[in-house]
C-alpha cells in the first residue's frame, strides 16, 4: 500500500518538476514512475525476501520489512532526480 502511495506521489513530484524547468512533463512524470517502481522491485527480490525469510515468524516485523521497497524506490526516484536536475544545469 505504502508502495502504491510513494509511486503517486512520485508522479506527481516528477511532473511539477518538469513543468516548473519548463521541460516534457511526461517524459519525466515516466521516468521517476519507472525508476521508482523497478527500483521497488530490486529492493523487494534482494532485501525484502531474504529478510522475510529469517523473520517470518514475527508479523509486526514482516510487515515493516514488506515497505522496505517502498523506502528504497523513494531513495532512488530522489537520487536520479538530483541527477538529472544537476546533469541539465550542467548543459
């Protein structure tokens, strides 16, 4: 669910930026939607699993482990839209 939220939220911020830099909203609108959802999940198969595997039994933890995929395609959407605002100003 929270994955869900953060990649709305993503769209949104992606877009706004792009309009406010008076550039192709939607092309950055999908970018940021795509970075966000396949960094999501990475993080799910490589740390979300594993970790589901050990601590399995306790529910409160898994469910906190289970939005570990969300934090993480947060932490890269906000990474590549550095990126990719710092690359532009370098042009």
């Amino acid at each position: 669910m929270l994955a869900k939220l953060f990649s709305l939220v993503v769209l949104v911020w992606f877009y706004k930026t792009a309009k406010d830099r008076s550039e192709n909203a939607i092309q950055w609108a999908v970018i940021g939607f795509i970075g966000f959802w396949l960094m999501a999940a990475i993080g799910h198969f490589v740390i979300t699993k594993p970790l589901l595997a050990v601590f399995h039994d306790s529910w409160n933890l898994a469910a906190l482990i289970r939005q570990i995929p969300a934090f993480v395609g947060l932490a890269v959407a906000w990474l590549v839209r550095k990126k990719y605002l710092t690359g532009k100003t370098e042009d």
